[in-house]
C-alpha cells in the first residue's frame, strides 16, 4: 500500500513516460512529443494534488514512506514532503511542461532521447526535493548530472557544448566527493543516514567545521557561489533552450536546499562560525556579476551572471539565521526559477529566429515582435525585482532579515539592486528599443501561439507569487520556524 502514496505515485509518473517512449517509433515526433506532455502534465497535476492536501499547520513531513533498502546495515529509503520541499517539487513539474513544449520546434534531431532525458532528469530533481535519507540524496544529487551533461553535450547549440558539458559535469562531480567522505563521517559516527535522526545528533565543534566544509564544497559548486562559478556561463552558453531552462530553473536550487536541509540543522554552530566567509562570498557575487554581466556580449551569458548575482541574495537570506530572511530566500529562489526560465525562452526564442546570440546584432525589434517585447519587459521588471513581481517579495524579506543582522551588509547588499536594475533596462534597451539592425531579413515573426501560452503561464505564475505571497508563506512558515529552532 505505501505505493499508493501520492508522493510515490508522483515521482514514478515520470518514469512511466520514459517507458512509454521506449516502444515509440523514433520517426514518429508528434507521438513523442504527445506522451511526453501528457506524462508531464499528469506529474505537475499530481504535484498539485499534493500541495492542495498538504497540511500547513504542521512542520512533520507529510506523505510520509519507508521502504527496508538494506536494514542490516541500518539503510532505509524514505521519503516526505514538508514546506520548504514541496514548492520546489512543484516548480520542477511545471517547468519540465516548458521543456517538452519548447521542444516541439527547437530540437531537430533525437528528439525523443532529449524527452526521454528530460523525464529522467525529472524523476531524480523529484527524489533530490522528496528523499529523507542523506545516502539516497547524494545518489539522486550526482544522477542528475547524467541527463544533464547528455542535454548540454549532445543537444548543445555550438561547437564548444561538448567542452561545457565535461566542464559542468567534472566542477559538480569533484565538489560533491568532498560531501561522499563527510556522509561517510557521519554513518560510522552515528550509524544512520535518516536525516529525521542526524538533526538531533550531536557532533563536537572541529567534527562539525569539516563536515560543513565538505558539504560546502558541493552546495556552493551548485548554487554557484563566487569563485565557484566558471562552470554555469559555459554551460548556458552551450546548451539548448529547454537545458538552460531547467539549468537555471531547478538545479541551481539544488545548492541553496541543500543548505537548508542539511548544513543548518546538522552542523549550526559552524554554520554559525562561517556566517560571516559566506556574508562576504555572497557580496562579492552580487557586486562582481552585476558588473560582468554589463560588459558581456552573448545573451545567455547576461542571464546567466545575472542568476549569480541573484543567488547571492538567497545565501545572505538563508545564513541570516531569521524568519524573514530565511522566508525570503526560499521565495526568491521559487522566482529566480521563473523568471530566468522566462528570459533563456525568451533569448531560446530569437536565436531560433535569427541564429545568433551576440547583442550587438539586435536592435529594435520591438518595431516587428510587439508581443515578444511586451513579454520581455515584463520579465524584465521582474528580473530587477519591481513591486507586485514575485522577486520584490523575496528580495525585501532577504533585505529585513540581513538588516537585523547587520546594516552595513544590508548596504552592500541594496547596491546589487541598483545594479540589477541597470544591466536589466540595458538589456531590455538593446534588443527593442532603437533602429533596427536586422535589416536584412524579409520577414519577421512575432511569438506563436505556443510560445504566448508557455509566456503567458510563466507571468502570471510570477505575478501570482508577487500578489499573493501568503499563498505560498503559509506553508513554508512551520517548517522555516521547525528549521530555526534546530539551529538555535
């Protein structure tokens, strides 16, 4: 009966649509095309499900199941949901719908292997936000890097994705063998991997400043953190349109969860101690990519510097060590998810029409594409965190909760808003507005009807979150406060 669990039902969803495919002419697209969004949609629908009966008066975890792995040596699968995971469930559903959808013109070649990886992509990024077990999480955690680096490598846009993609695979690979050897500390020091018992583990101070280190290493690779970065530019750079999308969407969220799963409430008084070296990594990220992204030529590459600076703000939320800043960075990494996911497609959507990434060769285009430059002004506003999008809400609450733990910080911090909002209207400003430079086309197309759909569902996602926060605040508020009290 525990696979009648609708956690479990949801997560297998995905892999159910991987076998489906497998029986698929590969000559047959549509087909494929077809069972991959209905597999999708019926996993978001389902994530849906959950969050509709998903108790949020309580910090426990929901849809809870323990299946025996191997009990002689004190190894369990569990699974579970609470506040802080279930959001990022959902967000991973819903943005593996764009995926398929922006597959259906842009993939030209073994499209139903792209599906068929985007499906087991979702399946592991569905375990690594639903598994209670530290062992299964690092399993899930390295599985993700294999659809991903098959996505950039061999569906990447240039020549250099093959370089992109064993860079991204290799910076994320060695960073979390550091976390494998502190996993290991922990089992022969506790003799369980449930992180339901390692919260209330007790590990001396020198034992807890290692194990920090380790998982810092991985988590700050994933985020990424300043000077850990080099690897995120070239791999957005390289990848197709739906790999951007979910790169930046989801499993940039990896680092920041992980953080908030397990370096807090595991290791607190070195969490504690190394507050201040994160303070300072967190800063020099917002200023230094705010600046790089204003000198950068290559679309992808502004969104992505942008997306380091923006995660910049979340490790400042998160190692505020106060409601409203912890609050805050979960609600900013739920938008970052969104509105970079919108500005890839958006970017994903002029190169398929003018096969170049370069700005200088843009100029204008709002004169032909009124409905695209609409869109992308929207998403620009939400980009620079304008009031009523979903990043105001998590950007002030990151704001309050680091004013309370030191003003100075907060200073520093503001200036990546002023920063963010000139490379946003600068961007903004270089695409559409102006004379036009691509001059030499014939006909312009302005967005079709399925990329008005897949647009149109992200602004009003960001919209929703920037208008009604409380929606999503009332269930993440126990676990947050659940989350506090085992740090303190």
């Amino acid at each position: 009966m525990e696979f009648l669990n609708p956690l479990i039902v949801t997560s297998l969803l995905p892999l159910i649509g991987v076998f489906m495919l497998l029986f698929i002419p590969t000559s047959n697209e549509i087909l494929c095309c077809n069972i991959a969004l209905i597999s999708s949609c019926m996993t978001f629908l389902s994530s849906l499900f959950l969050w509709l009966c998903f108790d949020s008066g309580t910090s426990f975890f929901q849809y809870y199941s323990n299946f025996k792995w191997l009990p002689s040596l004190n190894f369990y699968y569990s699974v579970g949901l609470d506040g802080i995971s279930l959001f990022f469930l959902i967000l991973t559903t819903f943005l593996v719908i764009i995926c398929v959808l922006i597959s259906w013109s842009s993939v030209k070649e073994y499209l139903k292997e792209y599906l068929i990886s985007f499906l087991v992509l979702e399946f592991f990024l569905i375990q690594v936000f639903s598994v209670l077990d530290i062992l299964w999480f690092y399993i899930y955690f390295e599985s993700v890097l294999i659809p991903m680096f098959l996505i950039v490598g061999i569906w990447g846009s240039r020549l250099r994705k093959i370089r992109a993609a064993y860079q991204f695979f290799l910076y994320t690979l060695i960073g979390s063998l550091l976390m494998l050897l502190g996993l290991l500390v922990i089992y022969f020091q506790v003799g369980s991997t449930d992180i339901q018992i390692l919260w209330y583990s007790q590990f001396s101070e020198t034992k807890q400043v290692m194990l920090w280190l380790a998982f810092f290493a991985s988590f700050a690779v994933k985020i990424p953190m300043v000077p850990f970065h080099i690897w995120l530019p070239e791999a957005h750079a390289e990848a197709p349109t739906g790999g951007s999308v979910i790169l930046a969407g989801v499993l940039l969220k990896m680092g920041g969860y992980g953080f908030l799963r397990f370096s807090l409430p595991m290791f607190p008084l070195a969490s504690i101690y190394f507050t201040p070296f994160i303070f300072t990594l967190s800063l020099v990220a917002i200023i230094y990519a705010s600046l790089t992204t204003l000198r950068q030529i290559d679309l992808k590459k502004i969104i992505a510097y942008s997306s380091v600076s923006h995660m910049g703000f979340v490790t400042i939320g998160i190692f505020s060590f106060n409601l409203q800043g912890l609050e805050g960075s979960i609600l900013l990494m739920l938008s970052h998810g969104l509105v970079s996911s919108a500005l890839f497609f958006c970017i994903g959507i002029l190169y398929d029409r003018y096969k170049t990434r370069i700005i200088k060769y843009y100029t204008g285009l709002i004169q032909v594409m009124p409905l695209f430059g609409i869109f992308f002004l929207f998403f620009t506003f939400a980009s620079m965190s304008f009031p009523g999008t979903s990043s105001f809400i998590g950007e002030i609450l990151i704001l309050i909760g680091s004013f309370q733990s030191s003003a100075i910080l907060t200073l520093f911090a503001a200036l990546g808003v002023i920063l963010g909002a000139c490379y946003s209207i600068w961007l903004f400003n270089r695409i559409n507005l102006g004379s036009l430079k691509l001059n030499y086309i014939k006909v312009y197309q302005d967005i079709s009807r399925r990329e008005f759909f897949i647009l149109i569902s992200l602004m009003l996602s960001i919209l929703w979150m920037g208008l009604c926060p409380s929606s999503f605040l009332n269930e993440i508020h126990c676990s947050s406060i659940n989350l506090l009290e085992l740090v303190s």
